[in-house]
C-alpha cells in the first residue's frame, strides 16, 4: 500500500474518533455545568478547552466563557481546527482523497453524515439540543464503524483505520480520566463525586459494564481501573493498546519495526503489572507518561509508514 493511502485512511479514522471523542468530553462538560455548585461554575466549562489546549483561541474568538458559547465553539466554529465540524471536513477530505480504497457503504456513512451536518450548521444547532447533537454524532461514530466491519476487506486499509481510530481512543480516554483526578470539589462532596463519576461512566458508553464487573456503587478507584486496566472494557487504556499491538502485527513490514516495539512494550506493562505497581505515583502522573508514550507511538507509525521512504 502507498504511504499516501495509508496515511489518509489512518487520519480519515482519527479524526472522525476525534469528533466523537469531543462530542464524549462536551456531553459531560454540559451535563456538569448544570450542577448547582459553590466554586465557580466557570471551572468546569474550563475543562474542554484545557484538555484540547484552545482557552487563548477561545478567548479570541469569544472573549465571554458560557456554554453557549463554548458548545458553538466546539461544535460548529470551522476556525476552531478541533472542533466536531472541522474534524469531519478533514476526515471528509481525507475518505474523499482514497475513496477508492473504502467499500460503498463506508463512503456513504461519511458522506452522508457530511451532508447532514453541512445542513445541521446552516440551520444552526441550539445549545438546548446539546444531549440530542452529542447523541448523533455518537450514533453516525457507530454506522461508521459497523460499515467498516461489516463490509472492509480484511487488510492493511482496515488496519491503518483501525490503528488511526485506536490512538485517538487511547488519548481520548485519558483525556476523560484526567477529569477525574481534576475535578475540583470532587474529594470534599461524595454526592457530586458520584454524580460526576455516573456521568463518566455514561458518556463512554461503560455505565453497564461497569456494574457488570464490579456489582457495587460507583466508585472512583474502580472507575480509574476499569478505563486504565481492563480490557474487557472496549474503551479501557489496556484493550485500546492490546488492539493496537495486534493490528501492528499484521501490517508486513521488513527490517527494524519500531511502532511494533513500543506498543508490545506498553502492552507488557499492562498485562504483568498488578494495579499498585503499575500506578505507584498515582494515576494523575501515570497519565501524563501513558499521554507522552501515545504520542511518541503515533510519531513513530507516522514515520515508519505514512511517510514516503
């Protein structure tokens, strides 16, 4: 395969999982600010733009921080690079530019949910339609996916998809698990720790299986070690680099292979390590390295296969 067609398949499948990613950390921001809380409100409405590095943008574009205001920003603003509408026009780009190597059904899953959201702008989205838009965007996420699994040829394209999808699921989940161990208030009230852990839990799909595995209240301990550790969770740290590893191994690739190695490496940590010696800093530290080790994977697949040799 051209490292041109693998690179636009690997940041087609990134930045569509980047939009719904987005859409995940919005939903809990907005669910949030309608807390009543005795800090300032503002703090929470922080949390996607520190997460995403676009408060100096933000402040430019908008100066007054509310949610309004920050919803259109993330979701509709074409000069904000990440937000949901300019991650699907590059992902849009990017399936358009090897359309030929996606079956007609993935095409049209993207296409379509282009369209549809080209027309959604125009119209205009009302922040009080948030919890509708955020659940949308997750659905048009699944058509996708099921279009590419059940119509893709088992091969390197599939594989590039799934890597690309992966690593913004990796950086995506910590991202989320980084709220957690900066929500202000969080230590002090058990009423809005669980409130804030339950809606967590639901914007990354896992509020089932988290009581399927644990049988108890939720809880911010098991919360970190079923996103981190499990891999029965589709979303975990550990399925997401166990999945990575293995879509690796079947790219051929002759000589050195240094993407391969980094993953295998990540992935062995997590699989021989207990919980307290895989996180003896604690998991706010833990991710900041888990973070630095992504983005040095994802550098070095960019330079091992999407960059002409």
């Amino acid at each position: 395969m051209l490292s041109r067609t693998a690179s636009g398949l690997y940041w087609m499948a990134r930045y569509l999982e980047r939009a719904e990613q987005l859409a995940r950390v919005l939903d809990v921001t907005h669910r949030l600010s309608m807390m009543p809380v005795q800090q300032d409100p503002g703090e929470e409405l922080l949390l996607p733009l520190n997460l995403t590095g676009t408060h100096q943008l933000f402040t430019v574009l908008n100066g007054r921080l509310t949610m309004p205001q920050l919803f259109n920003f993330f979701v509709l603003d074409e000069r904000n690079p990440g937000s949901i509408f300019s991650c699907w026009q590059s992902a849009w780009n990017n399936a358009h530019a090897v359309r030929g190597t996606l079956s007609s059904e993935v095409w049209e899953s993207i296409n379509s949910t282009w369209i549809e959201l080209r027309n959604m702008r125009r119209r205009g989205i009302s922040i009080t339609n948030a919890d509708s838009f955020f659940d949308w965007v997750k659905e048009r996420s699944h058509l996708f996916r099921g279009a590419l699994l059940g119509t893709l040829l088992r091969g390197d394209a599939l594989s590039f998809i799934r890597i690309g999808t992966l690593l913004e699921r990796c950086d995506g989940t910590a991202r989320l698990l980084s709220i957690n161990q900066d929500m202000p208030g969080m230590q002090e009230n058990s009423v809005r720790e669980y409130y804030f852990l339950d809606t967590l839990l639901r914007a990354v799909s896992a509020k089932e299986g988290y009581h399927t595995i644990f049988h108890q209240q939720v809880m911010l301990d098991n919360v970190n070690q079923m996103l981190i550790l499990r891999n029965e969770s589709p979303r975990s740290l550990h399925s997401c680099v166990e999945a990575i590893a293995g879509q690796l191994k079947l790219i051929n690739r002759q000589g050195e292979n240094r993407p391969r190695l980094l993953a295998t490496s990540m992935l062995a940590e997590m699989q021989f390590n207990t919980w307290e010696s895989l996180i003896p800093d604690g998991v706010a530290a833990w991710l900041t390295g888990f973070s630095q080790r992504v983005d040095a994977l994802a550098e070095s697949i960019q330079h091992t296969y999407l960059e002409a040799q």
